[in-house]
C-alpha cells in the first residue's frame, strides 16, 4: 500500500501516526511550498510533475492534513487570489491524476483567513475526498455547519504525546530555570501566539485578578505584531511572563513541569494538539467546550461556555482555589492520554485506507 503525505509538519503527530503504520505502508512526503515570486512562477509544473511521477511509481491515494503550504506570502499583491487559484489548481491536478484522497480535517476552515472565500474550498476538499478524518463527533457538527460534505467521515481521536518530549526536569528545577518562585501559582499558555487562541481574553482575566503569587507564563512564536504589543505591556504593568520564540523540543518540559496549569482560552479551535500535550505532561487545563475540547472528560481539568459571562475568570479562580484537587486531576490527565495510544489511531487509519482503496485492490498488494 503505497501513500503520499501532504504536507511535512513540524508537528510530531505525523511521525507518530506514520511510524506506527510502518511495514504496512510505504508513506512519502510530497514536499512542497510557495515562497516568493518564484515559487508562484514554478508552482504548477513542478507540483503537477512530482504527483505524475509518484502516481507513475505506483501511489494511489494521497492523505492532505493542511493546505498551508499552497498560501502565497502576504506582502505579494493579490496574495488571497492567488492562493486561491494555488488550491484550487492543486485540487484539480489531484482529480486529473485519479488520486484518492483522505483528508483530516484539522481544521473546518483556517483560523486565520488567507483567501476571500475559505469556507468554499473547504467545501470543494471535502467533496473530492474519498475519506474524512476527524477527532471528534462535534468536528462532524461543525463540518455540517460550514455545509462542508460529511459524507464517508470517521472519528478517530488525537494520539498523546507521552514520551514525544523529555520528562526529565522535576518541577522545582524547572522554576528554577525559568526564574520562578517555588510558591507561586503558574498558568501556562503554550504554542503560536495568534488572536484565535483567545489570549488578550486572559490577558484581561489576569490583569482582572492581579493576585500577589498568581503569574501567567506564554511561550510560544507571535507573529502578529499588534498582539505581541499587547502582550509587552500587559507584561510590564502586572505579574506575567512573555517568551516569545519557538521552543526546542529539549525546553518544551521546562514549561510544562513549571506549571499547575495550562490555559487554552481558544476563541475558535477544531482539533487541540496543545490540549493533548498537555495532558500527555499530566497537567489540568482550563478551556473552554468547542469543537474537539468537547470530547475531553471532566476531571482533567476546568472547562467553561465560552458564551458565558465571566466564565474564564471563573475558571481561572476555581483552579487557584483548588490547589490540590489539581493534583488529582494531573493523575486523570495522564491516565486518559495514556488511553489514546497511537497503535490504535494509526490501526483505525489503516482500516480508512483500506476502505478508500477498496478489497479487490487490497488482496493484490
């Protein structure tokens, strides 16, 4: 069984699926990304040349997770046409060749818009594609609701990450590391910075409470240059501490160890890799019931209407004064992300992959 990857993602949750699956599937990646004038002027006849010749080698099936590579920088002109016109081509050249395609929706519709018609090429993906692959049922929900094609879609959850990242620093060294005192109250945000993940929200929150022993740490690259303003002062006038960068695979535990908490006040989210990560360090979240949070289990945690008034600042509260019910809940933490192992995950692909080929087509290979 042979199958072609778009894209490569920094994210280890495709090396965790696929390693899981080798021996029983030869998986490449097509590699490809528009950058600058160049890549606009190549894009086609080299994108529409690798995919005939791994179609020539025998590769029948495509699985898409995203389409980012295809977006055109911002600072060319007319860059949300163009990417447009990229997608749409790249969809078209998929069909030509007879592709089969999967697709997991990681994300109904980009967060952050990058043409003046998302919602439509979702839709077009999700028609052309012989299988979808969602994380939860509330994904389906969603997908339903942008009028995207729900057809042939399987839930199969997110894979943990325990073991992906080091787990050797104990919490104190952590805090030492970070400059943190051992007494105080952390509540971590971690990932990309962008609006959608809702952290102005608890910007405000934080600033709302400003109790002595309380601190917000955020770790993670902002690329939004307003938002990164927002964050610098709010961190010089109250207790909150902004590392921006990406982090280092050997850093991630760092934060995680030093926190006793992980808030995701997400304003729109699909699918959480940060929720699971999390979890996976055994930590309690904070976050709010949209899209795949959903699905989580109380008891790891405090989850909030993100409709509610003040529903985040209560959550917030309710952590602070629950100190040692969080230790219980980490314990919860871990047991459930230990239940969602990735042999079971990359069993259910493999079973999808299967279906999309068909059994005639299977018994040959």
């Amino acid at each position: 069984m042979k199958l072609l990857i778009f894209p490569k993602d920094a994210n280890p949750y495709q090396d965790l699926l696929y390693k899981q699956l080798s021996g029983r599937i030869d998986a490449q990646y097509l590699h490809w990304s528009v950058r600058g004038r160049l890549g606009l002027l190549v894009f086609m006849p080299l994108l529409f040349g690798n995919l005939i010749i791994y179609r020539a080698r025998g590769f029948r099936m495509i699985h898409i997770h995203w389409v980012y590579p295809l977006y055109a920088p911002k600072k060319l002109p007319f860059h949300s046409r163009v990417t447009n016109v990229q997608i749409l081509a790249f969809f078209a050249a998929l069909r030509i060749l007879n592709y089969k395609i999967i697709w997991t929706v990681h994300n109904v519709v980009p967060q952050i818009p990058q043409t003046h018609d998302d919602e439509r090429l979702m839709r077009i993906l999700s028609k052309i594609s012989s299988a979808k692959i969602v994380h939860s049922e509330h994904v389906i929900k969603d997908m339903d609701s942008h009028q995207l094609d729900i057809t042939n879609t399987t839930t199969i959850p997110h894979g943990n990450y325990i073991g992906t990242y080091p787990q050797t620093t104990t919490a104190i060294e952590a805090r030492v590391k970070l400059g943190l005192r051992i007494d105080e109250f952390i509540i971590l945000f971690f990932g990309n910075v962008s609006a959608y993940k809702g952290l102005e929200d608890l910007l405000n929150v934080i600033t709302e409470i400003n109790q002595p022993g309380l601190r917000l740490v955020i770790a993670g690259h902002c690329t939004d240059e307003r938002l990164r303003h927002v964050i610098n002062s709010a961190a010089k006038a109250t207790n909150i501490d902004f590392h921006d960068g990406y982090v280092p695979d050997d850093v991630v535990q760092i934060y995680f160890q030093a926190c006793d908490v992980v808030c995701l006040p997400f304003k729109a989210i699909t699918t959480s890799g940060s929720a699971i990560l999390a979890l996976s360090f055994g930590k309690p979240i904070v976050a709010p019931r949209l899209g795949a949070l959903n699905d989580l289990p109380e008891g790891i945690g405090y989850f909030y209407d993100p409709e509610a008034a003040d529903a985040l600042e209560k959550a917030i509260l309710a952590a602070i004064d629950n100190r040692e019910g969080l230790r219980v809940m980490g314990e919860n933490a871990s047991k459930y992300a230990a239940s969602i192992s990735w042999d079971q995950v990359a069993d259910s692909t493999y079973q999808v992959y299967k279906v999309v080929l068909g059994l005639q087509e299977l018994h040959h290979e």
